[in-house]
C-alpha cells in the first residue's frame, strides 16, 4: 500500500490551509462528550449518527490514564478500536491529549502522578481557610519538570503509535496537545518552586521579545501594560517591577511558563509524528468581547484565576505564539464571546483559525459562515455531537451545505479578499435587529448585505458571497440578500443581469433555474430565502421558500 502525504498546513496567499490526502481540507467537525472515545463499545452506536449529521470530522479525547495506566507500560488496545472504526465509517479524527492539563486541571493524569505530589508537585493557592494560607489544588505545577518530562514521554509514545498504525492511511488529521490550559482558583501558583521563579529576573529570552516586538504585540496586550514599551524594559528586571495591574503581572508570568510546558510535550509529539499541533483555550468572558446574547451564568469569567491564569487568551496570545513554536497555532473555545471578534483576535500574525469547541445549537452554527467566509476559518467543531441525533442538530443542515459548496470555499480561502460570511440572528422580543446589513467591497462592486425581504417578521440568516470572477459572485444560505453598486463614478445605473440557482453535481455547478421577477424584488436584490418566509398576512405570495440555497449572480452597471 502506498502511503497517503501526511496532513500538513500549506501556505496561502492570506493564511494556511490543511492539507488531506493531498488536497485542501475543510474540517466540518464536531467534538463527543469528553468520556465517548474511550469505549469501542459505546462508539459503535454513535458513528452512524455522526455520519448522517454530516461531520467528516471527529474531534476526540484520549487520556494520558487511558494510555499509561501503569508508568511505562502503554495500552492501545481501545485507542486502536476507536481510530480503526472512525476509519471504517469516512471520517477523519483530531485527537485531544488530555495530558496534564484539562479545563485547567490535572484530573485525567494517570493514578501514578496523581499519588505522587512530590515528584509531581501542585499548583498552591491563596485561600484563607487553608492550612499555611495555602491551599492544594488539583492542578501539576508547571514549575515541576518531573510532570513535563513524563507527559512528553507519553504523548511521545501516543504519535509514534499513531504514526505506525495509521501513518498510511492518514485517519487522524491533527492532535490538540492539553486542554484550556491555566490555573483556576487564582492568578498564579504560589508553590515553592513557582516563588521561586516568580522572584528571580525576568527571563531575558521574554525580555528581548517584549523589546523587540513591542509595535507587533497586540493591542490587548498594550492596553494591559501601557507603561511598557522597548525603553522602559532595561529599567524592569523582576516581576513584581513591571507594575500595573498584579493579576496581568501574574498571568503573564505563568503564560510564559505554560506555553514553555506545552511546547516541550508537542514538540516531543512531533519528533515521532509530525502532524499539525494546536492548543485550545478557555476564553476570558465579561470584557468588550462579551457576547450580548450569552448568558451569564456559564464558565468564563474576567479576571485570572477565573478563567485559567496562562492559558492563551488574546492578553496574552503574543507569549504564547513564540514561546511554543511547536504548536501550529492557538485556537479559541468560542461559547460566550463574541464570535467575529475572537475569530478577528486569532487570525493575530496571521495565524491560521480553528474552532474546536462551540455552541452546537443554531445560534452557534449560523456563526460558523462568519468564520469560513471571512477569517479562513479552517473548520469547526460543536461540542458534544454524539448527544444529540442528527434531526435535532442545525449543523446537518449547515454542513450539508458547506460541504457541497467546499471546492468553492476552499478555492476562495487561498485567495486575497475573495469572499465574505455572515449571520443575521432574530430580532429581540421588542423588535430591535440585533445584526446590522454587512456592507463590502469586491473589484468594482459595493455590496450590501442584508436580511431577506418578507412581508411579516424578517428571520434569521446566513451565508458567504464569494467573488468568482470580476462580476461573477456565488451566493450560499438562507434568508439574506444581496444589492450591487457599481464603484465607477461613471455609471449611472446598476442592475442585475442574470441571476441563477445553483446545485453541485459532482463538485461542479449547474444551473436549476433562471431566478428574476419576484426573486430578485424587481430587479434589486439578489435574493436568498430562508425555508419558511413569514408572509405576515400578505395576501399575494411572492416571496418563496429556499431550495439549493447556492445561487449565482452577474451585476452590470451602465456607463455615461
């Protein structure tokens, strides 16, 4: 058998794509439940349902209990069943090391670590009631080489098996190292060897990259410490000397030293399988970015310690980018922020975007149009997709249509301001839009995008625009439309010269009808339908529902 290229990234002009079996790849996944991968038993039920979702790819955890129960003696035996079947069932994996660090603790490291807080020594936290002032937490210390040092020896031996039994056939696509990384309960660890740490000089390897790079930090990171900048560095040697805000200071301290962490175990990965390599993060909920619409009772919080102190939050995403240049990219856990915001934050340094945990209701997947329209997303994956059947989960609907269209999305993404994705949510319960018309610019044309016309209540939409030529523009989704303008100060009129529904048969389009009249509301719009329009009592029905939901329009613009 011949082996399959291993996947790997690629340069575009404006990003990275992943590339599969020699091909760009667009990851339309889907996370289980943290506990679903490690039963071939209990999988065996959820492939078919995953496959009729539309997924074609499966975001999973495997654990560092799972795989050395024991030190040194390595069981696979389950893994194997697992990645096999997924294979068996034309879906591809990316893998989640739940190492060390999951949600910002340590609880899925083996009984072996857990036992042994003198060679794998706890995070400390402040907490009055707490004998010393001092208080245990259920998190390995990054400060403990001897927990850095067998974690890599275990993801080390997880990707050279991986390598060896599915290297030629390329089933699992990537592997997240650790998840949402960070100490929970306070801005930093006050174990001895963090004080330790934490009273020495500032290391001069961050030192010179805070000089160095201080005009290209982002501005997160300049808002939290505006009295630094290259100058002011040689006057600061210790932590406590870089004043302002001391939780900043302590959260910056461990994402030094986190990212270190993770960087030694992916970059151990990766000696034996070089398959790329992200980290997720547990975003900081309740700034500017905050979701209008989230609740706000769920995980996330505002200051360090309340989300995970170190993790890769925008803060600090800077830290993070160079001192774990093992890792491909850092990826955002998107669920209360706002969703174009945080995809705009991790396209930093131009990194590539992934999305490897979000809201798996409709609300979250008519986002996922935002992030392959207009930040290159490279996939998406809702949580928790074995536990919901596939009539019940908007993403099948979403992701049939991604899929059909991917070719064209794919070609779109590698190609410098060639498309655009967006979403209209409902209006709110006093009638206010909460989503504003888009308005964008391609080659000749302004564009304007806004919600589908409707007699009654407008609905919810979403979609992307693609330019395909100079005055050819493939349109995806429901309930939207779209008004051309012409940018030549010589035209005098814009119109629509031809408008086409599309389908896609074997990956090419084809015209299903020759959409005018109505359809385009007399000539101004080209119009996307959602499925149900309201018709709010009109009594002639000239708004229709939505079919293919691919459409293809031509603008023209007449001249003086």
């Amino acid at each position: 058998m011949t082996s399959k290229p291993i996947p790997h990234l690629k340069n575009t002009e404006v990003s990275k794509q992943l590339i599969v079996d020699g091909e760009p790849f667009l990851i339309l996944g889907g996370e289980l439940q943290n506990s679903s991968f490690s039963s071939h038993e209990y999988m065996n039920e959820v492939w078919p349902r995953l496959k009729g979702a539309n997924y074609n790819t499966i975001f999973a955890a495997v654990s560092w209990e799972q795989i050395e129960p024991v030190e040194g003696e390595y069981d696979f035996l389950e893994l194997d069943r697992v990645i096999t079947a997924a294979r068996e069932h034309g879906l591809h994996l990316v893998l989640l090391w739940f190492g060390s660090f999951k949600n910002g603790l340590s609880t899925y490291v083996p009984p072996w670590v857990k036992i042994d807080p003198v060679r794998f020594p706890r995070v400390k936290l402040r907490a009055a009631e707490a004998r010393d002032d001092l208080q245990t937490a259920d998190i390995l210390s990054v400060f403990g080489e001897g927990s850095m040092h067998a974690d890599a020896r275990a993801y080390a031996r997880l990707m050279q098996h991986i390598h060896d039994m599915d290297r030629d056939y390329a089933t699992v696509i990537m592997m997240q190292v650790e998840n949402e990384v960070g100490v929970l309960g306070d801005s930093r660890d006050y174990g001895k060897l963090a004080e330790q740490a934490f009273s020495e000089p500032i290391p001069n390897d961050l030192v010179q990259f805070l000089r160095g790079d201080w005009t290209q930090m982002n501005q997160t990171f300049r808002s939290n410490f505006p009295h630094l900048d290259e100058t002011s560095l040689d006057q600061m040697t210790y932590w406590k000397q870089l004043g302002g805000d001391p939780a900043l200071i302590d959260e910056l301290f461990m994402a030094y030293h986190y990212a270190r962490y993770v960087n030694h175990i992916a970059n151990a990965g990766k000696q034996a399988y070089p398959l790329p390599m992200y980290t997720n993060t547990w975003q900081k909920y309740g700034d500017e970015d905050r979701d209008q619409n989230a609740p706000l009772v769920a995980a996330g919080g505002s200051e360090p310690g309340v989300y995970p102190s170190g993790g890769g939050v925008p803060s600090v995403l800077d830290i993070w980018q160079r001192f774990a240049p093992a890792l491909d990219f850092i990826a955002p856990d998107i669920y209360l922020n706002d969703y174009s915001k945080t995809c705009a934050k991790y396209r930093h340094r131009n990194q590539p975007l992934l999305i490897p945990e979000q809201r798996r209701d409709e609300y979250g997947a008519r986002r996922v149009w935002s992030a392959f329209g207009s930040y290159q997303c490279l996939g998406t994956a809702p949580f928790g997709v074995d536990t919901v059947l596939p009539k019940d989960s908007p993403f099948t609907m979403h992701y049939a249509l991604l899929a059909k269209t991917s070719k064209y999305i794919l070609a779109a993404q590698a190609r410098e301001n060639d498309s655009v994705g967006f979403f209209f949510d409902e209006l709110s319960a006093d009638g206010k839009d909460p989503s504003q018309p888009i308005r964008t610019s391609f080659g000749d044309w302004d564009l304007l995008i806004e919600r589908a016309f409707v007699f009654g209540t407008p609905g919810p939409g979403f979609g992307m625009v693609i330019q395909l030529q100079r005055d050819d523009f493939l349109l995806i989704g429901k309930g939207y439309q779209v008004s051309f303008q012409s940018r030549d100060e010589r035209a005098h009129f814009t119109g629509i010269l031809r408008f086409e529904e599309k389908d896609v048969e074997a990956g090419e389009l084809r015209t299903v009808r020759l959409l005018n009249g109505d359809e385009t509301r007399s000539g101004k719009s080209a119009v996307m339908p959602a499925d149900d329009p309201d018709y709010g009592g009109f009594p002639v029905s000239i708004t229709i529902p939505a079919r293919t939901g691919i459409a293809m329009c031509q603008p023209y613009a007449l001249m003086e």
